[in-house]
C-alpha cells in the first residue's frame, strides 16, 4: 500500500496505527486509557486529529516515528503453540516477534491468537493493512481445524452454522465441516470457517455446544495458508496476496 502523505490533518489513532503501535481499535483503546500525548498534552479522547509533520505524538513516553519513506513489510508466520501475540509481553513470556529475525522494521501482529493456538498470523508496519484485515465490516474469513473431545453430532454442527449464544453475544453464522472423527480415541476434527475476531471465539463456540476444544490451528486468513510453511517459520507476502485484501 501506498505511504501517506503526512502534511494534512489525520485521527490520531489512524496516525499511531501507520507508526505500527497497533490496530486503529487498540490505539483507540491506549488513548482512552491515558497513555497517549500529543505536544506533551495526555490525550483520551477519540475524534483528535494530528499533523504529523509538526505535532509530537508520545505513546508510553516514547516519541512516535511514521514509516513515511520506508518500505511496508508483510509478513505471514506459522505461529507455534506457546508463544504470545503481541508486541512486548508484561510476563516476559516469549512473542511471536521473537521468531522473526532480520526484519528491522517495527512490525505488530494482525489481529490474534491465543497462546494455544498454532497456525496462520500475519504481521506488519502497515496500519492501513492491519485496520483492512481485522475490522468486522470487511468480512475476512478465518478458517480454523479444531480438534475436539467427543464424537460431534450433526445436530451441534447445525448449531455452529447457525449461530450460537456466547456470554453477551449470538455469533455469526459459520461455515462448519467434519474433517475426521475417531471413536477409539474418542476425539473429532472439524474445520470452522468464522470472520469475526472475537477472544477465543472458536472455543467459546465448540463449548457452547458440549464439546471441548482440545487443540486448535488457524489455517487460513482469507486466501492465504499455511500449508507450506513449517511451524515457526515466516514469510514476505507477496503482491498478489497483499492486494487480494486490499482490492476487495
């Protein structure tokens, strides 16, 4: 995606988003909390707007840099159980940044995954592309294989389908398939195809219909996979795959 041009007005946290502090929604969110300055002033309300190029925008007392003239990096990692998606991790628990080596630029996880969860991420310095893959009104579809206790039942696969009550919230109709199911073992894998992005939403919705999540690897986000790639390893998108988000 194209650089912006910095010398006209733009919402602060689109600009901290294009920095690579993190999505729109999240900046938003450390605006809110207080942890935001422009010109030295802390920042919590949303709708502010920055010049880049004149103001000084702190995020946790650090001078915020734009990525105007560097390249934009893309970045799609077959990410490991065990490791935490975020950026610095207060527990000092090991990041998915800590399996990418020689990219300098200052790159954020698009979207997440929990700790226990394996497979596809993608990872970048373009705050534009983050808000295009994670926002809801886009629809980006997540396809994830969910091995599950139990042999499932055609009745809760119609349910996934359907949409099913988690906590304060109906979910989204689901795309569902059974892939395998082993009696002896006692265990099911489906595939579950979701394009919201809701906190453990896939095993919030296996639970909701009586079974238990007990591994889950996301294998698609949109058209890519990671079928090719083994676990821990990384690569550059290529064109094609960096449009076939921003073109649709």
């Amino acid at each position: 995606m194209k650089s912006e041009d910095y010398k006209e007005e733009i919402r602060l946290q689109k600009y901290m988003a294009d920095c690579g502090v993190a999505s729109r929604r999240k900046c938003e969110e450390y605006i809110s909390q207080g942890i935001v300055k422009v010109n030295g002033k802390i920042i919590t309300e949303l709708g502010v707007k920055v010049i880049p190029e004149k103001d000084i925008v702190e995020y946790n007392g650090k001078k915020l840099e734009n990525n105007k003239g560097n390249s934009n990096v893309y970045i799609l990692l077959n990410k490991p159980i065990g490791y935490v998606t975020t950026v610095k991790d207060q527990f000092e628990r090991q990041t998915v940044l800590d399996l990418i080596r020689g990219v300098n630029e200052r790159i954020v996880p698009v979207g997440r995954l929990d700790m226990y969860t394996s497979g596809a991420l993608i990872l970048t310095n373009d705050g534009e592309f983050v808000y295009r893959v994670t926002h809801p009104k886009y629809e980006i579809e997540k396809t994830y294989v969910a091995t599950v206790s139990g042999i499932i039942q055609s009745e809760a696969i119609d349910k996934l389908e359907n949409g099913v009550k988690i906590e304060d919230y109906i979910t989204k109709p689901a795309k569902v398939k059974i892939l395998k199911t082993d009696v002896i073992k006692n265990i099911s894998r489906i595939e579950i195809t979701i394009h919201e992005g809701k906190n453990r939403e896939v095993r919030k919705m296996c639970e909701a219909v009586g079974y238990k999540v007990i591994a889950l690897h996301r294998s698609k986000i949109g058209k890519l996979n990671v079928k090719d790639l083994k676990i821990g390893q990384w690569r550059h998108l290529t064109k094609k795959e960096i449009e076939s988000f921003t073109l649709e």
